[in-house]
C-alpha cells in the first residue's frame, strides 16, 4: 500500500513535469543510520502560474559516490520515471569534486549530453565554505572558535556539569536567548551565530558555573579553571561581538538562499549588497565602538586587557630589531583582526559567486527585466534557446509598452520588489502565456534554473525521523516511499479508490476482499 500511495503522487510530480515541459534536478547526498550512502533527488519546474515548484521524488542508495556512478544514478532515475534528458535546464549540487569535477565530475558528464542543462553551484554552500574559511585564517578568531567548541563540549557533554550551568540560568530572571551551548559544524549552515549568541546571552552564568565547578572537588576543576581564564579574556570577548555582528549579515543571507523560490537574479542581488553591507563595517566608528564597548566590560569585571602581541627581535647582524608597527592597541586589533576577517570573507564571497554568474543567466535576466535589453543578450538567448530574433525582440517592444502603460495605472504598492519579478506578476496577471509565447518560454526557463540544495538538505530531516536506530533493517524501498508521502504531504491528496483497485488487482485472491 505504501510502496501504491507513493507511487501515485511520483506519478502526479512526473505528470506536473511534462507538463512545464523542462526541468531541472537538484542533488544531495547524506549516509543514514545503516551506513547506507542515500541520494536525494529533487525537480525543479515552474506550473502554469509561473510558479517554482521543487519536489521530491526519492532517496537513492548508491554503493560508489564517484562522478560516474552518481551521473548513471541520476540518468537512470530520471529515465525510470519518463523524464527526458534533453529537457534538463540545470543542475544544482554541491561544490565537492566528484559533482562539479571539470573532467569526471556529474555536472561535466550530463553537459556532455546536454548542453543546456547549465550547473549551478549551490549558494548556500558557497556562503558557509566563505564563513568557514574566515574562521581558519585569521589566527585569533580560529583560536576562539576552538575555546567557543571546548566550553559547549565541556557543559554539555557531562550531565553534571551541565547540571551545574543549568541550576544557575535557571535562576535568570529575564531570559529569550538560548538556554544551552550550542555545537559547531562545518556543514550546518546556521550554527556560528547560535554558538556565539549562546555564549553571549548567557556569559556571566557561564562563567559563573565554569568558576563553581573550578574551584569544587571534581577531576575537571582544572579543566575549569584553563577556560575559565580564556574566556576572561580580551582577545575572545573582542572575536565574539564582532564575528557576531558579521555572521548576522550572512545569517540573514543564508536564510533567505534556503528559499525554493528564489531566482538567480535575487541570489545576485542579496550577495552584492550583503557584500556593501560589510564593506561598510570595515570602518573606524565600528571598529572603535567594538573595542571600547569590549575594553569596559574587561575592565569593570577585572578581566585581562588588550595587549599587542610582541614581535620577534631579528639579531642585528641579520638586519636589526623591528619593532611593532602599533603604537596603540587598538591599532592592531583593528588592522590585524577586525578589517583582516572582513577583507577575508568579502573577497571569499566575491570571488565564488561570480562562479555561477554565466553569461546566458545575465543574459536572461537582461532580457526578461530590462525595457530594452542589449542585442548581445537577445542575440545570446535567440541562439541558445533556438528563438527567433527578430520574433522575441517584437515580442519585447510589445510587452514593454504594455508593462509600461499597465504600471502607470497602478499605485506604488510594491516597491521593493525587483524589475523583472513585478514584470513577471503583469506578465501572470495579463495572461499572454499563448500571446508572447517566446516570453513565456524565457520565463519559465528562467525560474527553472536552480538556485540552492536546500530542499535537498531539508529531506535529509525526514530521513533520520523515518530510519532510527530501531529501523535500521528497513529496506531502501521502503524509505524512500515513506519520505516521499511524508515530504510530499502537502501536495496533491491521494486517490483512495485508486489505491484500492491497483492493490486489489495485484493478487487474484485479494479481489473478493474489496
């Protein structure tokens, strides 16, 4: 009955497909509890409302996670549910090498075969492979990463100790932050800004149970007293306030790309002026407010103070002493810490998303968001999408005049939406999917172009809720049907009768039950 209910809504998601005529797969992959290593398959369309739909359609064990068997996996799948290759129009994985290897990659493989079925690197992963190369480089940050991971790893591991930090929070009076340490990851895209919001919000308790526990009669009091004295201190206090500032930027980035419904377009547009708005931090009003705010509450609770690290003295038979460069510290952590992590992370960001920033996407975007796009754009999209020229650009003078003249008509009610999305509602509401139908293919090819993994990465979620610790026998099968009711669930409702009639027609014997 499972394996029939599931069956059905594939169907109707495979049905839905055709209908948009092109697609795109999304792919991602993840070991489960059995050790299996698992695919996740997500489509990416666009319904007859213009609207971005991206469905799951299945977890896929595959034994080898090499370029050559996961593209063959992918082909297979695809072909199994009746989906043609030649109509994919993007792909969207991971950065790893064997989805985006140039020569043996899975990206570089369906290329190969399809040409228009451009890959997009996910943005959200480039966005935290960004943050976690701006905590590794700079030395001081790293080290306070390393003791925020040691004070939640030695709370919260222990039921004693937690015990102890949890008998004082308790005792807030006014709490809304986290009441535990939270735990650090490379892969979990959100876990920096909790980690510090949770040492933050809750200092003065932390160092409180870290001053109990330091000065009692267990074994770890040592261990205590060592964390004690690196969280008392300038150099960790002054990385928290100000990476936290920082990580909230790209926090709100972050949340915003695990969106299905966001565009090439708008990834862009939110990377460039998250980009500005950490340009603009790079300043002296914030890097002085940060370290005096630090500095007071380092001397008001006794704490040690900023200190410029010494520099090595060079004998003067080899060319003489130097001495610092610093006369003040505010100097050093401004240059050396504050303007060194944002000069990393920007030129981290910049550079990896100009990775997925493709002639023909801007080409697109021209096309379809401009009044009078370029003729190197129009000439670019009629020729790679096979279009009349002289065809799409009537059909783009005509649209033009008509978005101008129906805006003008209208009050100012949406202004903070882009050009080409308040294009794209007139061009909904106006109904020419039949009169512009150039546009209308333009349209839908562009919404189908993936963005990010994360609907891929949320199905993850129903995995580890579906395959626990006492199912861990449970067939591959039998997992996939049961994450694809579960994930799909909101979609179209299940023919009941319909399960009935195909259930009872696959035994003879089962007929005079139903």
């Amino acid at each position: 009955i499972i394996e029939i209910m599931a069956s059905q809504v594939t169907d109707s998601i495979v049905n839905e497909v055709k209908k948009a005529e092109v697609f795109s797969i999304i792919a991602d992959e993840t070991m489960d509890l059995s050790r299996h290593e698992q695919v996740a398959l997500i489509v990416r369309y666009v319904n007859q409302s213009f609207e971005i739909q991206e469905r799951f359609i299945g977890f896929y064990r595959t034994l080898q996670t090499d370029g050559a068997s996961l593209a063959t996996l992918i082909k297979s799948t695809l072909s199994a549910l009746g989906l043609d290759i030649s109509a994919l129009r993007g792909q969207c994985y991971d950065g790893a090498a064997n989805m985006r290897g140039p020569y043996k990659g899975v990206a570089t493989r369906i290329l190969s075969e399809n040409p228009l079925a451009y890959y997009v690197h996910c943005y959200a992963h480039i966005l935290n492979l960004c943050v976690v190369d701006m905590v590794s480089c700079i030395p001081v940050v790293r080290n306070a990463f390393g003791i925020l991971q040691a004070l939640r790893n030695f709370i919260e591991v222990s039921s004693k100790r937690h015990a102890v930090f949890e008998k004082i929070t308790s005792q807030k009076t006014y709490s809304a932050g986290p009441a535990t340490l939270k735990s650090l990851s490379d892969t979990r895209w959100n876990c920096r800004v909790e980690a510090i919001r949770a040492v933050l919000e809750n200092f003065d308790e932390m160092v409180q149970a870290l001053n109990e526990i330091a000065h009692g009669g267990s074994k770890a009091g040592t261990e205590a007293y060592a964390l004690l004295r690196n969280v008392q201190d300038f150099n960790f206090l002054y990385c928290m306030f100000f990476i936290r500032r920082v990580l909230m930027q790209t926090n709100h980035l972050s949340k915003c790309l695990q969106s299905e419904d966001f565009t090439y377009q708008t990834a862009m547009a939110m990377a460039k002026s998250t980009v500005s708005v950490l340009k603009e931090m790079k300043s002296d009003d914030f890097a002085s407010q940060t370290f005096n705010h630090v500095n007071e509450l380092c001397q008001k609770n006794g704490y040690s103070g900023p200190c410029v690290p010494r520099k090595r003295v060079i004998p003067t038979k080899l060319g003489g002493g130097v001495k610092s460069s610093f006369e003040k510290p505010e100097d050093y952590y401004r240059t050396e810490i504050l303007y060194s992590t944002l000069d990393t992370l920007i030129e981290e960001v910049e550079d990896p998303f100009s990775e997925n920033d493709l002639f023909i996407f801007k080409s697109l975007a021209d096309v379809l968001s401009s009044e009078s796009p370029s003729d190197e754009s129009v000439g670019a999209v009629s020729t790679t999408y096979s279009i009349d020229q002289e065809d799409l650009n009537s059909e783009i003078n005509l649209f033009s005049q008509m978005f101008k003249d129906g805006v003008a008509d209208k009050s100012n009610e949406e202004e903070e939406r882009t050009q080409l999305e308040k294009r794209l509602q007139f061009f909904r509401e106006m109904a020419l999917h039949d009169t512009l139908p150039n546009l209308s293919k333009l349209y839908v090819l562009y919404l189908t172009i993936p963005v990010t993994t994360a609907s891929a990465e949320r199905s993850f979620s129903s995995l580890r809720q579906l395959k626990t610790y006492l199912r861990t026998i449970m067939t591959d099968a039998r997992v996939s049907n049961l994450a694809i009711l579960q994930i799909e669930k909101g979609g179209q409702a299940v023919n009941i009768l319909d399960i009935v009639t195909r259930f009872a027609s696959r035994k003879d014997r089962r007929l005079q039950f139903f």
